[in-house]
C-alpha cells in the first residue's frame, strides 16, 4: 500500500483511539517540510478533509550568522515568526 494511503489509515485510527478515549476529535491538521514535488501530499489530504500545510525549507527562517543544530522542534519554535 502507498504510503500515503497508510498515513491516512493512520490518521484516522488516532482519532478512533481518541474518541474511544471520550475526545471527540473534529478536525486532524497536519504540517510537513517539503521540497519539489512534495506538495501533492497536501493536496491530496485536503480532498480527505484533513488541514494539511507543505512548508517548504527555505520558508524557514535561520540565522546564516553561526551554525545552527537542524531539527523539527526549532523549526517549528521558528515558524510562528515568519
């Protein structure tokens, strides 16, 4: 299976799991990098009524003064600020 298809398989177990533990969940959002041709995923998760937002590398912005350690939780400590 794609695994896209297992991503959304996944998705949607999470909020059985959620609801069996009695939170209704009424919206899924998701957020990913992607570069290139990684928007289609976005796209195509959209149509399945799930929030899904592409954020490209270079959208994030970075000291260019000293190396910096690279990893999700800054970036997403950075994104608000853009």
């Amino acid at each position: 299976m794609p695994t896209h298809h297992t991503l959304l398989k996944l998705l949607q177990r999470w909020r059985e799991e959620a609801g069996r533990a009695g939170h209704a969940i009424k919206r899924i959002a998701v957020a990913y990098e992607a570069a290139g041709d990684g928007f289609w995923l976005a796209r195509w998760l959209w149509a399945r009524d799930i929030e899904a937002y592409a954020i490209h590398p270079a959208s994030v912005a970075v000291s260019r003064e000293h190396r910096r350690a690279k990893t999700d939780r800054l970036d997403t400590e950075l994104l608000p600020q853009a």
